[in-house]
C-alpha cells in the first residue's frame, strides 16, 4: 500500500514552486512525479493545507438504510435469490447489482449455509457416467432436504 508523503516534503516542494519554479521543475528537483506537485499545489491553493488526505476508513454502502429490509426478505423467503433481491430493491428506488448485495451480506457477518441435511444444493457439475450412479437422486419417498437458510 502506498504512504503519504511527509509534511517536510510537501512544504519544501511548495515553499519551491511559491519562489517562482515551475511545477515540473519541483518535481525535477524533488524526484517525485509532475501530478503530485501540480495536485499538491491545487490543495494548498484551495484548501491552504498541505496535510495529506486521510486514508482508508469507512465506505459507505447504499444498502445499509435497506438492512431490515433485506434481512426481513431472506428470513421469510428462504429460497430468495440475489437478482430477485435487486429487482425487490429497485422497486424501491435503490438500483444495485445482485453481486453488491452478496458482498454487503458478507460484510455483515451473514453467510448462506448449506441445507440443513447437509445436501448439495444444486445439481452435481460433471457429466453422467459409470461412477454417477453411486450420485443419484434420492428416491421419491425420501424425505426432502430443508432449504438453504441464513445463519450468522
């Protein structure tokens, strides 16, 4: 990850370009790159700091005002899917894609788990052969799997 430069730097760079150099020549003399001068300068100009610009911290996410609502429509419909939830939300104004609402689940500490026998939910991938027969489907009078449920 990259690092600000230091406050020492960026005042000596401007105290450079404020004598009468050119931004290129301050980059030159300082060996960092033309865009960091020419963007240092156009904050100093602005705002009258040099500071940098604080790093990381926390990203705001549109579904957060919609929590209950999303956590409410996979608790009552079990077998809900990710676009089916997009679609639910852009009836509401909020247009987002079907993978952002996965990822805010997962940043939320929700996990989709398997159904509750412990059984694929979804059919196997390879193509049918000799040793597909040991996979086949349960049979008729087997009692069905539960859905796949939220857990936390």
């Amino acid at each position: 990850m990259t690092k600000s430069y230091s406050l020492d730097l960026r005042r000596r760079v401007a105290r450079f370009v404020e004598a009468g150099h050119s931004c290129h020549a301050a980059a030159r003399h300082f060996d960092v790159s033309v865009a960091f001068v020419v963007r240092l300068m156009a904050a100093y100009r602005d705002t009258g700091s040099l500071a940098p610009k604080p790093e990381g911290g926390w990203r705001y996410s549109k579904l957060d005002p919609h929590r209950e609502f999303l956590i409410r429509r996979v608790t009552e419909t079990t077998d809900i899917t990710m676009p089916q939830l997009a679609a639910e939300l852009a009836a509401l104004g909020t247009a987002v894609t079907p993978a952002s609402i996965s990822h805010w689940f997962i940043r939320q500490g929700y996990s989709f788990k398997k159904n509750t026998a412990g059984q694929r939910t979804r059919a196997l991938r390879r193509a049918p052969g000799p040793r597909s027969l040991a996979h086949e489907a349960p049979a008729a009078h087997a009692p069905r799997a539960a859905p796949a449920r939220l857990s936390r």
